[in-house]
C-alpha cells in the first residue's frame, strides 16, 4: 500500500513543524488519549462545536470522507500567496488520486475551513470529525508542502515514522523526546516510506524529529527529499479510499497475498522459460525501490542492484482488481517509445536522486534460442518520455535495454465511444 497511518481517532489533531525551530511541536497528552470529548473541548477554544444528540465517539471514528470529497472553506486570514500554495496542494491531490477539494456549498455539514494561524507551522484535525474542522498553516511554513501533509491528516493519514514497525526503519537513540508509536488496524501495512511527506524530516547524522535512518543510502526523509506527495503516499490514498479508473491498481504483501489478491494479479500474457506466470513486484532495498518479477515460491521479488538480487522482505506484487479493462480504463504494457510517464504507473523512487521508478517489461533470445522475459525497473525525472535504458534481471542475469515496454494506464477512447 506503500503510505502507512498510524492509529488515532478523527479528533487527534496533528502538529507539523518540518524544517522550523521556532515552533512548538509538542501535542497534548490529553489528544492522544482517543477521547473525542477532550479533543473537542481543547480544540481552538472551543470552535468545534458540540451537537447534541450525536456520540461523535461512535459516530465519526475513523471516519472517511464519503467518495472521497472533502468540501472545504477558505478562511479570511489566508493572503493571497497563501491560497495560491493552497491550490497548489489540492492540485497535487487532484492529479494523482480520485480525492476531491470541492468548495462549500450551502447546506454542507461537514468542511474543512482552511486557515493561516502563524502560532503553528502546520495543524490538521485527522480524518471526518463532523462539522467545522480544520488544516492550518503558519509562519515560515505557509507552503504547498506543509498544506499537503495537513490535508494528509485531513484524510485520515497519521505519521510515517509513527507506525508501530518504525524501529525498524529509523531510530531515536539518544534523543530526549521520542514520538509514541501507533498501530493503525483499518490500513493494512506496507513498504516503509522514508520519502512520504507525512514523515518528519529526518538526518543521517543527528536527528530526532524524525529519527535516524537505519537503512543504507537514506540520508534524509519527507519534506526535506519531496515537496508533495510520494508514490507510496498516493498508492495508500488511492487504496484508502477504494479510488478506481486508472488509480484501481494496488501492491499487496508478498508475505500475505490473499486468494482475492491472487485473482488480481495479472501477467499482461507472459510467462517464464518453466510456463509460470510473470507477475511485476516491486522492493525496497538499500533505500530505493526497484521493480522485479515475483517468484511466488519463495515470495521473494528479483530486481537489480549491483547485480541480481532476490529480495524477501519489503516486497509487494501488483495486483489490478477488476481485470486490465474496466470502465473503458485499461492497464496494458506500452512501447518505450510511445509510453509517456503521465500514463505509466510508477512503482516508487529512487532516495539518493528522487528519480521516478517505473515498471518495465523485456525480453531477450538466449543463445540457445529460449526466450527470457522479465520485469525490471526504467527510471525517469521527467514527465514528457522514457530515454533511459530499463535495468532487466533476468533469470539468466542482469541487462539493459532500449527495447522496452512500459505498464501504463488509459482511458480506450473507441471504449468510450461504443458505451457513450
């Protein structure tokens, strides 16, 4: 699922003060208790009003946003330069998930009013709470980055480096003030995700915002390597929220594939030299993430680094629930030279460079003639077309290659007109 929420009710509200020094960052220990009465009577003196006859407790836990749209405000202290960045961030939203910021309109009950409030860098009640809610910006920090990580919680999402798994990801020896750990039960866990911009920046060397990396070639996280949302972010949204079209497909757990997740994978017609299908994986492994072919015997995914490599933990399969066409969407492997990374479906980034990873197919005539088909990884920085060689790891070895095809997405425009 690639981003990952910790637990907590929708009345926690969050702080988030990434890249500030001057901001206290401190929750109360009262909001993390899960009461939604203490949250409500300690939240913006008492603008979030009680109503009677409704148990906001029962009612709104954990509470989605209904299809996915999020009706909102846009409060009198923002400036101008302050609702740009605002669009800015609804943008990042719009472009890359099925979510939805709709103005309010009369007789909307539930909004989020977007506010400036300069004694905070950034705060967000998480999830549908009921009624008024808000994310605020302030300060230094009134960004497209900052507002991305409060609509995050907005959202339902918590903090990266609060899931309960993050020990073993980055560490906090040595620092005096270590954030709780959290277990969230409604989203299942994936690939950890250094570069999600709901972790707290984070520093090799001497951190404990965010912790200090423990994995290989990670030398910072969150807002500090990305300015919006990371592709595991907006794999976990989009899974969240049950999002459809050209955002339906979903990496699942090698370790834990269901026989619902195994009706969904799919192998775009190819198989292996032994008749097994080839299913695309993808893995983090030495702070990057590559894409290889599963090998659901050992649940491992083989990738490339350094040479061929098959990997068995942070390992996750594609699946495309509803088969490769629906709804006239359709999922198919296109040439290197007509794919466009705007329709390709990225499976991750790189942490060292920010490259975007893409998923990749290729085969290769052997010199006895069998044919080797893999999946492997092409990276790109650009959203215009794939120039760069595709890393293959084949079963008979690594190669690169020009002659690729990209897993990309689209809407079938002859689909559309027969079922207009």
């Amino acid at each position: 699922m690639g981003i990952l929420t910790h637990f907590l009710i929708p009345l926690l509200l969050i702080n988030f003060c990434a890249g500030s020094t001057n901001i206290n960052c401190n929750v109360p220990s009262s909001w993390l208790s899960g009461n939604p009465t203490i949250q409500r009577s300690t939240s913006s003196s008492g603008q979030v009003p009680y109503v009677s006859g409704i148990n906001f407790y029962n009612t709104y836990l954990w509470s989605k946003w209904p299809q996915g749209r999020v009706k909102y405000k846009l409060n009198a202290t923002l400036t101008a330069s302050d609702i740009t960045e605002v669009r800015k961030a609804f943008n990042e939203y719009h472009t890359k998930t099925c979510i939805q910021f709709l103005p309010w309109e009369q007789g909307d009950v539930d909004f989020v009013s977007i506010e400036r409030d300069d004694n905070t860098c950034g705060l967000a009640h998480v999830c549908k709470i009921g009624g008024y809610q808000f994310a605020q910006f302030g300060g230094g920090c009134r960004t497209m980055s900052t507002m991305v990580h409060e609509l995050g919680h907005t959202l339902c999402l918590g903090h990266e480096h609060q899931r309960e798994d993050r020990d073993d990801y980055v560490t906090y020896s040595g620092c005096h003030q270590v954030p709780t750990k959290y277990t969230n039960n409604h989203v299942p866990k994936g690939i950890y995700d250094y570069r999600s911009i709901m972790h707290y920046w984070c520093d090799a060397n001497n951190a404990c915002f965010g912790g200090r990396p423990l994995t290989p070639n990670v030398n910072n996280c969150g807002g500090a390597v990305t300015t919006g949302l990371s592709v595991f972010d907006v794999d976990g949204i989009n899974s969240l929220y049950n999002c459809q079209g050209c955002t339906r497909h979903r990496w699942r757990p090698a370790q834990s594939l269901t026989q619902a997740d195994r009706g969904n994978l799919h192998n775009f017609g190819h198989y292996s030299q032994d008749g097994n299908p080839l299913y695309p994986c993808r893995a983090l492994y030495h702070g990057s993430v590559s894409v290889g072919t599963f090998d659901d015997a050992t649940k491992s995914c083989r990738i490339y680094y350094a040479g061929v490599v098959s990997v068995t933990e942070n390992v996750e399969v594609l699946t495309i629930p509803g088969g490769l066409s629906q709804s006239c969407y359709k999922y198919e492997l296109v040439s290197r030279t007509t794919a466009s990374p705007r329709t390709a479906i990225p499976a991750g980034s790189s942490n060292w460079d920010g490259w975007v990873r893409y998923i990749a197919y290729a085969s290769k005539t052997l010199a006895n003639g069998v044919t080797d088909k893999t999946f492997g990884t092409v990276s790109t920085y650009t959203q215009s077309s794939f120039t760069y060689s595709a890393d293959m790891p084949s079963s008979s070895g690594i190669y690169y290659t020009l002659d690729y095809d990209v897993l990309s997405c689209r809407l079938d425009d002859e689909c559309m007109r027969w079922n207009g």
